[in-house]
C-alpha cells in the first residue's frame, strides 16, 4: 500500500513538472510584455495642459494655459516623466503660431520671426523675414495658427501624423537663383554616388558633377555662353561647399556671383 501511494505521488510530480515545462516551452519561456507604450505625439496619459505634442520626439511645452510655447525634445525615460526627460531646444524664443506639415513643424516666434524643425534630423533653421520663408518654405504669415489651436485639436483627438493630407514640402534643396538659373542639390537619398547639383534655366535641366564640372545629365540644355561661363565660374568659387553640403546632407543657400564689371 505505501509503496502504491509513493509511486502514485511521484508520477504526480513527474506529470505537474512536465506540464509546466511544455506550458513555458509553449508560453517562450517568460510573461507575456505589455504593448508598448502610445505614440508620443498621441499620449494622453500624462497631464495634457502640460504640452503640445508635435511628432515624436518633439513638442512645445504649454503650462498655465498655454502661456509657455518653448520647444523641448524627449531625450529618453518614461513619457510619463514629463520635463525630467526633456532638454529644451534654442530657437531664440517662445513660440506663438505653427504650421504643421508631415516632415516639418514650421512656427512663428513672438518677436515675429519665423523658423522649422526638420522631424528627422532635429536640425532647427531661423527665418528673419516673410520673404525668406516664403523662399524657403512656400508659406506666408497668414498660413499659421496660434498654438491654442493645435492644442485644442490634440484634446479633442484630432491632432494625428501626418497631417490632413497636404502637398507641401519644405523646399530645402534650393542652393541659389542667378540670371535665370536656379541651382539645387538632392543629397538624401541612399544610393548617391558622386556630389552633384541641379541647375534649370526654363525648360533646361543639367545635372553637373560637382568635383569635375562635367555634365552627367542634360534635358534641352541651351545657354548662352556667357551665362555658362558664370555658372561655371560660380560653381569653381563654392565647388569646397557643395562637396560640404554633399557629404553631410545639408543644404545650405549660397551667394550668386558678383556682377560684371
């Protein structure tokens, strides 16, 4: 009888401690994980008046009724931590108006200037006047609204990445404009190769190798040699920037050449 009840308690044990190996071999050997946490941009856990979210990992801090309008990035931690986790970015200024595109939150500062914040790079860029954001960005002063009504979109939940479809784009490949040229630059993409510029005159198009001056693209190409005598001039002056602004992906404006004498 007792050897009975030892057997039948030891196949117990050997049953129970074989079940639990299948159900965590099963179960991949630990506790399920929590989904992982909101958005960012979409969190409303933490004190909503605190902050008006742009896309992650940005947003504009809006304490005492959106009174503040500094721009701040997540540097990390808990959401929830609030400004523990944050670091302010330098914009020279409280922010009062924005105009949120997918790529870019462009915004305007109480003094009346304007600048954007590329998502991607976290690379901020200053506007002193309306014309050179319209240059740069295609908008003008009357195309913000105040950050109040972000924020009231936030709190209603419509505020979303991106935004309501818009075909706007920051036009950031613009070098230069000079007697009827212009002249870009398109370092983003992966696969690059060689430095290399863009340059249209009307209906021409020419892709010029930055380091050799050569032509590796021509679309109904026709100038006036004079104008390609400037632009090669042009291109000899700042050939140190352009390879510069290749390397590091960041196009930057530069001066036309100097009148003729």
């Amino acid at each position: 009888m007792k050897k009975t009840l030892l057997f039948f308690f030891l196949g117990l044990i050997i049953v129970l401690t074989g079940c639990g190996r299948i159900k965590r071999k099963l179960s991949g050997g630990s506790s399920p994980k929590p989904p992982p946490m909101h958005p960012f941009y979409t969190y409303t856990g933490f004190a909503d008046w605190y902050r008006l979210p742009l896309k992650y990992p940005y947003q504009i801090t809006t304490i005492d009724q959106l009174r503040e309008g500094y721009l701040e990035e997540h540097t990390g931690g808990d959401i929830a931590a609030g400004s523990k986790s944050m670091k302010g970015i330098d914009v020279g200024g409280r922010i009062t108006h924005l105009h949120l595109l997918e790529d870019f939150a462009v915004f305007r500062k109480e003094d009346g200037t304007f600048g954007y914040l590329e998502y991607a790079t976290g690379k901020t860029t200053l506007l002193p006047t309306e014309a050179e954001l319209k240059q740069a960005c295609l908008l003008t002063s009357g195309d913000f609204k105040p950050i109040e009504y972000y924020y009231n979109q936030f709190s209603n939940g419509k505020l979303t990445y991106p935004p309501n479809a818009s075909s706007e784009k920051i036009r950031t490949d613009l070098i230069a404009q000079f007697q009827g040229m212009t002249v870009k630059m398109h370092p983003y993409g992966k696969e690059r190769g060689n430095a290399k510029i863009e340059v249209t005159c009307g209906e021409s198009e020419k892709d010029i190798d930055v380091q050799t001056g050569k032509s590796v693209f021509v679309w109904k190409w026709s100038l006036p040699q004079e104008k390609q005598d400037m632009l090669d001039k042009w291109l000899a002056a700042h050939r140190d920037e352009l390879l510069e602004m290749w390397e590091t992906r960041t196009v930057k404006s530069l001066p036309p050449p100097p009148p003729a004498d």
